[in-house]
C-alpha cells in the first residue's frame, strides 16, 4: 500500500504517469463492478471512463484514510452507477451479465453452495435491493474486506455484515424456491 500512496501523491502533482500506473492497476474491478450493476457493455464502460476522468479531476482532493486508493474509487464508481440509474428510464437487467464475470469468483460459487448455476446467481441478484447488490458484489466478486466496503458506502462494518448477511439469506431463500420449483415440475 505504500507504493501505492507514492503514485497517488505524484498522481497529486500532476504526475500522468503515475495515475496510469493507477488506473492499469484498479480498471479491471472498476469495471467489474459498473458492469455487474448496470448489465450493459457500452454503458459499463462509458462509466467506468467517467469514474477515472472524476478521479483524475480530483485526485487532488483524495486524502489517505487508512483504506486503499481502490475504496476512493469504488466510491466513486457506486456514486456515477446511481447517477447514471438515477437519468436513464429502462434499467437494463443484470441478467445480461456475462458468465465468466461471475464464475471468476469461486468464493461466491462456494458461498452459494457449489453447484449453482451462473444463470441462478445472475436471477437471485436481480432481486436484490441495489445496496445488497453492491455488498455482494465488492465482497464475493472483487474481494475487499468488510471495513473497505463499509469505507466505500460509508456505512460502519456492522451494518456491511448485517446487509451482507440478509443478502446472502435472500439469495439462498429465492435459490431454494427455485430449486423447490425446479423439484415439483421434474
């Protein structure tokens, strides 16, 4: 991390460089995340250049808190997906998510009990409320640790692991219907 706080601090200097050494490093989560939320290839990655344009702009105002750059980043990736639902009509479904976004994370398929289907994940998302959807995602998809994410949505890590919990009992409850369902018309 110490590295890392030497490139933002020439990133802060104007230092071109530096911040591309930053945005190589954070591109792919960034955009894992805007693409899981918004479901959309083109938007996602309209988006996710906006997040490291704003974070260019204002790498100047960035203060080290104790997280990683990436916390900075994702909350700002989290404010421009709101913006971007909060002017466009049609949500697109995150069902047009594609699967190897979501089976990079064994962790999540684990977590799920292994045999669930891709497809089953995407549908059990949907039904997710937004701020779940983002716990879920940092957590299981992108990896960051509870007090990353609570950084992020500015929330404290009590509240990151009660959402993440009623999140996941949500997710095995619809999985369950859904396997009940699956069960009856066999």
């Amino acid at each position: 991390m110490k590295e890392e706080q030497e490139l933002v601090k020439k990133a802060q200097k104007g230092e071109p460089e530096a911040f591309g050494v930053l945005y190589d490093k954070h591109l792919t989560p960034i955009y894992r995340f805007i693409f899981l939320k918004v479901g959309n290839k083109a938007d996602a990655e309209d988006l996710c250049h906006q997040v490291f344009l704003s974070a260019w702009k204002n790498i100047g105002r960035y203060r080290f808190q104790g997280f990683p750059f990436s916390s900075w980043l994702y909350k700002i990736a989290s404010n421009t997906v709101i913006d971007h639902w909060r002017t466009k009509k049609n949500n697109t479904s995150i069902e047009l998510v594609a699967e190897s976004l979501l089976s990079e994370s064994p962790k999540l398929d684990h977590l799920l009990d292994q045999k669930l289907e891709v497809q089953l994940i995407k549908t059990s998302l949907i039904k997710l409320e937004s701020e779940q959807q983002n716990v879920i995602i940092m957590r299981f998809v992108d990896e960051l640790t509870n007090k990353e994410i609570a950084q992020i949505l500015g929330k404290s890590e009590g509240a990151i692991r009660v959402i993440q919990h009623r999140a996941i009992k949500r997710l095995r409850k619809h999985i369950s219907d859904h396997n009940h369902h699956e069960t009856e018309n066999a």
